[in-house]
C-alpha cells in the first residue's frame, strides 16, 4: 500500500460502542482482572513477567485450564503491565501494585478505554510475530540458549508481513458496502501479500510460499482473536491431517519404505477440500476496523472514516466524496446534513457546485445527489439559482421531481449545457462505463441533430464529452459524427 494513496472510508461504531467491546476482550477483561488480583505478595521476574510458581494461581484466578492455561495468564499479565494497569514497584523485589491506569477502566472516558485496548493490541501483535514454542525448541543450543539464526527469522521483516496483512485485510473488507462484511478466505490473504500482481498463473514454487503463508496465518489469527481484531476461523484439522499424510506418504515413496500395499486401513477420512471455509475464515471486527485503522493513521496513511466531513464546508465535502463508495459518500453526506438546517444546507451546497474548473461537473452531481436527501424546506433555495446558468437546469430537476409548480421549462441552450456537465461528471465518476455507453446511445437516438448542436454549447468540458461519446458509441458513422463535433468544438474554444 503506499501512505499517499487514501484508503477507502470506513464506517466507525461510536466510541462508547467501541470502549465496551474493549472491555469485553479476552485479552484487555483477562488483563484486568489480574491488575485487580495483584496484591502485596505477587512476585515478577527481571522482565517484569509473573514468576513462573504463580502462573497457575493466576490462570486459576481467570477461570482457565488445560494445556495453555499458563501461556493465556503469561499473556494476560504481560499485557496489564505493558498498559499500565500494574506498575512494578522494586526490579529488585520483584514486587508490583495496581497502576494507575487501571481506574480508567470504571472512571474513563470511551476514549481512555480505547487507549488501553491499543496498547494491549501492540502486545499481541508483537506475540503473533514471534516465532512458535515449537520451532524455539528446535533452534535451542546444549546451553539452553536459542539461536535466533538457525530460526531464519527476521523480527522486522515478520512486524512487517503482518502490518501488511492487516492492511490488505482493511481494504479488503473495510471499504464495503455492506454493514457486515464477508470474511476473507485465508487463502485469499495470504495470496494477496505473496502472489505479484501481474503474475497470470502462479508457478507451483509462489503456490508453496501461499501455502506456507497461509499456515502462518493461522498461528498468527489464533494468536490475534482473543484481542477482538479478528473473527476468525481457524484451518480445519482435518485438513492439516491430511497434508501432513500426503507428507508422510511421499517422504515414504522418496525413501522407498512404504509399505505399497496401497491399504486405507488406518487412514485419515476424507474431507471435502472444495469447501473454501475450511482453509479458514477472517474478517475484521467493528473493533479491529478501529484498531488497524488508528495504526495506519499513525504510520502515515491517509485513512478517512465516515464523519471525517460533518463539520466542514460544503465544498470539502463535495470534493471529498468524490473518491468515496456510494453507500459511504450517501452515509458521509448525509451525517452532514444532519448537522445543519435544510434551507441553509442547500444554499451552501449550491454555492460549492458553481464553478468551471475540471472537477466542477462531479461537485455538481454530488451536489445533486446530496439535494435529493433534503426535503420540501429547501426549495426557496432552488427557485433562487432558476436563473443560473450553472445551477438552472438541476434546480429545475429537483423541484419538478418533487412535484413543485409553475416550474418554467428550460431554454435549449440549458438543456444541452445540463446534458454535458451531466456527461462529463459521469466521465469522471465512473470511466467508460456500461451505464455511460447506454446513455450517449440513448442520447443521439433520441435526438438526431444533438451533435450539429452540442459543438457549439459552452461549457469547458464539451470537447473532451463528444471525444468520449465517439469512443463510446457502437455505431461507426454515429462515433465518427461526435468527433467531428468535438473537433469543432475544440476549434471554437481556441483549443
């Protein structure tokens, strides 16, 4: 992702929302609870984390057993010491007290809440890029001490492919229309970092390292959910069972020490590996959204969320939602209309759409569509700008549609003036698109004579309009007709 680019808007629940999703975290609840556990006899080691004879007390305190009991505590503790929950009092001692962040939790304010959730999030994500026990293990020397290079793991390189895979899933699943997102197949994500973006098939080679990613992922996902970034669904085990099968079988058939009987005694059952949702399932919570958007924001990132724009000019606005989805730049428009009266809100939106610089016919469209949010107390602002030779034509449109008499028809000139700017907005909304094609096809059916007259309307953009409707158009004389006009066009304006 370059930081230059804007990345799609997101919709924010509110921060009251959001702070008691924080709360209700394994990871931040978890944290919490230990903060208020601590007392006079807890003792921390040199790196400020729980000695290892009070893990199980702490685990048992949090309600958890089984195997990773300890690791969810270590975890949880790390975590109320990171944020200030716990203060470690003597290094020496060992010894800690409640930290004085820990009263936001009851007396904060949403923001506070969110600000201790943040920080226990850069924990984790340190945690998700470390490699497994499994593989620290192996990389243990006779000494009891790990040796980093025999991991072949770099601690930056990992920091980043995960950064880069919280992006990607951010514009993957963030800049949508719907209210709730559909997750993101892992395979899916892991693809997106790996495979180049001009790269047709990838070899078999760039299929292993999405692989090997995609398993990465999972770890990584497990690691993160409990911190409420993420609903995930892990791989299916089934799955894993079966690769490391197909693994074994192989390494037999290289070695020649299989059995070759070709039996399925002993076998793993099948499973249906079409289902996608097997190969796991992500998606950012409303929560996570949050999250990975303030650390773009912090890296650099143009990041807007809808709201951004509620407080500012109306020109900011209409140039603003110009790169905007269209549920979004409606959701943006209107929480900016909430904030002002009809009447006052339609002249100043009426005010930014006049101009004659490129991007004016898009204000004006925006302009349009923002208007058909407000209701019949804005039309004295309407009838004030009939007489505009920029406005005239969509302030008819709007008051005709709301069934306003004695509206007066508009003269030819404005009506072929209306039907550039309306061309040239579309050219710069949506491209040559299907929608554009059928219009300019409807356009010179309709009138048979609209290009004899089209060269000749002033507005700046009319040579660059019949360009595009001569590419636009399937038939060959019709095209050829609307270039000799943009032609005349271009001719007339000095161009």
């Amino acid at each position: 992702m370059s930081d230059s680019s804007p990345l799609p808007p997101v919709r924010l629940r509110s921060e009251a929302e959001l702070a008691r999703d924080a709360l209700a975290t394994p990871l931040l609840s978890r944290a919490v609870r230990l903060a208020r556990w601590a007392g006079p006899d807890t003792r921390v080691g040199t790196g400020s984390e729980l000695v290892e004879e009070q893990l199980a007390a702490a685990a048992a305190e949090l309600g958890l057993d089984g195997e990773d009991a300890a690791a969810h505590a270590s975890e949880a503790w790390r975590v109320a010491v990171d944020t200030g929950l716990v203060t470690v009092v003597d290094e020496e001692e060992g010894t800690v007290t409640t930290g004085p962040d820990l009263g936001l939790v009851l007396s904060g304010a949403p923001q506070d809440v969110l600000g201790l959730w943040l920080g226990a999030l850069e924990t984790v994500l340190a945690d998700a890029s470390v490699p497994d026990l499994g593989d620290l293990m192996e990389a243990m020397d006779e000494g009891g001490e790990i040796d980093f290079s025999a991991l072949d793991w770099d601690p930056d390189a990992e920091a980043d492919f995960l950064d880069g895979v919280l992006g990607n899933l951010y514009l993957l699943t963030a800049g949508g229309e719907g209210p709730d997102e559909a997750p993101v197949p892992l395979p899916a994500l892991a693809a997106s970092m790996i495979v180049p973006d001009d790269m047709g098939e990838p070899t078999n080679d760039v299929l292993e390292q999405v692989s090997e990613a995609m398993m990465r992922l999972d770890d990584q996902f497990r690691v993160l959910e409990p911190a409420g970034i993420v609903d995930f669904q892990p791989v299916d085990e089934a799955l894993m069972a079966d690769a490391d099968a197909d693994a074994d079988a192989d390494a037999d058939a290289d070695s020649g020490t299989g059995s070759g009987t070709g039996s399925d005694e002993g076998a793993a059952p099948s499973v249906d590996d079409t289902d996608v949702s097997r190969y796991g399932m992500v998606r950012l919570t409303p929560l996570g959204v949050y999250g990975v958007r303030a650390r773009l924001l912090e890296a650099g990132f143009a990041a807007p969320a809808v709201g951004d724009l509620a407080d500012k000019g109306a020109d900011v606005l209409l140039d603003g939602i110009s790169a905007f989805p269209p549920a979004a730049a409606q959701a943006e428009t209107e929480q900016w209309l909430a904030r002002r009266e009809p009447l006052d809100a339609a002249r100043e939106l009426l005010a930014a759409a006049r101009g004659a610089d490129a991007g004016a016919p898009l204000r004006r469209l925006h302009c349009q569509q923002a208007l058909s949010l407000v209701g019949g107390e804005a039309a004295p602002a309407l009838h004030e700008v009939l007489d505009d030779a920029e406005l005239g034509g969509l302030a008819r449109v709007w008051l005709a549609e709301r069934g306003v008499p004695d509206v007066p028809a508009p003269s030819e000139e404005m009506v072929f003036w209306l039907t550039v700017d309306t061309i040239a907005a579309q050219l710069a909304a949506e491209g040559n698109s299907e929608e554009l094609q059928a219009l300019v096809e409807g356009l010179a059916a309709q009138h048979g004579g609209f290009f004899a007259a089209a060269w000749r309307v002033e507005h700046p953009a009319t040579p660059d309009v019949l360009e595009a409707m001569g590419r636009l158009h399937p038939d060959k004389k019709v095209a050829k007709e609307a270039r000799k006009a943009a032609f005349k066009a271009r001719s007339q304006q000095g161009g």
